[in-house]
C-alpha cells in the first residue's frame, strides 16, 4: 500500500523557526487535517512536501518513491495551491490540453456544466 510519509522538515524565514522537525505518516484513502493559525506554516508544509517549496531539511516518500522534485510527484500526488498559479486570460480548454491527458479530456468537454466555460 502506498503512503505518505514526510519526515524531519525543516523551515525558517529570516532565522525565524516556521517548521521545526515536522513528521507525517498518512495512507491512501485516509482524511488528514493540518491546523493552525494564519502564518504558522500550513501551506509551506504542502508546497515542500509537493516540492514547490525549499527547505532546510526534508524528507519525503510516496511508497517506495523518495520525492526530491516536483516532476517525481507527476501522477502520484496532486497540490492545489490556496493562491492562483495560473495566468489570466487563458481559455479552460486550453488548461485542460495542458493539464489532462488525450483519452480523459472527452469526460470534460462533455459535462453540460463546463460547456458555457469551454
């Protein structure tokens, strides 16, 4: 069974302690929340485990798959970041020739919900 398991992540801003040895261990399927206040590191915690983000130390493994970069996360783990990444004015369909392969694209151009957005 494939899970995820962060270990020993470490982050600072301007010496500031954010994330201090952090350890993680969640299986597929499984709801796992991550609390706190605004500003206490939440997001950074994502965006390092998915890569996105450096840190002092970090350890991350999907399975038998240790994550060192963004592109070993390809088709193993999604992130949705709370900011937009995307840029303005670019059509949905075109997102989703960027996004989804060949052979699922037809689910989307079918749903009568996204046709007035296609």
């Amino acid at each position: 069974m494939k899970n995820l398991h962060i270990d020993s992540i470490t982050k600072s801003y301007n010496n500031k302690p954010i994330l201090s040895d952090v350890f993680l261990s969640c299986n597929i399927g499984e709801i796992v929340g991550i609390l706190g206040r605004n500003g206490c590191g939440k997001s950074t915690l994502l965006k390092i485990v998915y890569a996105v983000e450096t840190s002092e130390n970090r350890f991350v493994r999907i399975g038998d798959k240790i994550i060192k970069r963004v592109t070993d996360t390809k088709n193993i783990i999604s992130f949705l970041p709370q900011d937009g990444f995307l840029p303005k004015g670019v059509k949905i369909s075109t997102l989703i020739k960027c996004f989804l392969p060949q052979e699922n694209r037809a689910l989307l151009y079918g749903n009568e919900f996204l046709q007035p957005y296609l």
